[in-house]
C-alpha cells in the first residue's frame, strides 16, 4: 500500500503543476480542503473536482513556471481497502511578479478512502514562505 499512497501524491502533485483532468480520477466526488496558507479562504467552499481544477488553473496563471514536486519522505499509513493518509513534504518554485524566483515549501496530508482523496490539509509559509529543502 505505500507505493499506491506514494503513487497518489505524485499524481496530487501532477495535478497542481497541471495535469488538471487527474482531478475526476484522484479525487472523490466530495472532499473537504484544509488550507493554513495566508489568502487561501476560497479553498473552503472548493468540495467537487472540477471547481477544484478550475482554482488550480487560476492559481496557476497567477504564477508563470509554477512546479511542485515532492521533497524528503512520504510517510503513508494505510490499510489494504486503500484507506488511511499520505503526508509528504513539498517544495514549489514560480517566478514572481518583478521577475524574481520565489521557492517555498509546505506539507500536504491526504486522507484517502476506497483509494479517493476525501480530505486535504495543507501547511506553507505561501508566496511569503520560505523553502526547507
């Protein structure tokens, strides 16, 4: 089960840098999102897949080159119904507006029943963040 939980984040990850159409596959058809980032309140009301991809388009417009990729190591508890949590360490890079690179880091927990994301809390320092990695 840990491959299948470190296969789910890639692709989560893959969904923010713009695979956007992972989010029917990944995603149940409800979920809640937990986000600590400053400004991150739209995310509340996001409990669908395709509101969910239509936010990460936007947030991606906002910053040209943006790229997640995972960091350090998955930790992934889950049982053979493919159900449990997957917390993994990120980092993440886009240039800013005056043209400068802005890198940040964060930590994103899923937890998945039936091998669906029901529930996502994230945790970074957002734009003003700092990276760890």
């Amino acid at each position: 089960m840990r491959d299948f939980g470190i296969t789910l984040f890639d692709e989560w990850t893959a969904m923010w840098n713009g695979d956007l159409a992972l989010a029917d596959k990944i995603m149940a058809p409800e979920f809640t999102l937990r986000y600590a980032q400053p400004g991150a309140d739209d995310y509340d009301d996001i409990h669908h897949p395709q509101t969910l991809a239509a936010k990460i388009a936007e947030f991606r417009a906002q910053r040209p080159g943006l790229r997640f990729a995972p960091q350090g190591e998955s930790v992934v508890e889950m049982d053979d119904t493919r159900t449990g949590f997957v917390a993994s360490p990120y980092g993440a890079a886009y240039t800013g507006p005056d043209g400068e690179q802005v890198e940040v880091s964060g930590t994103d927990i899923l937890r998945i029943a039936a091998g669906l994301i029901t529930e996502v809390w994230s945790a970074s320092g957002g734009g003003a963040g700092r990276s760890f990695y």
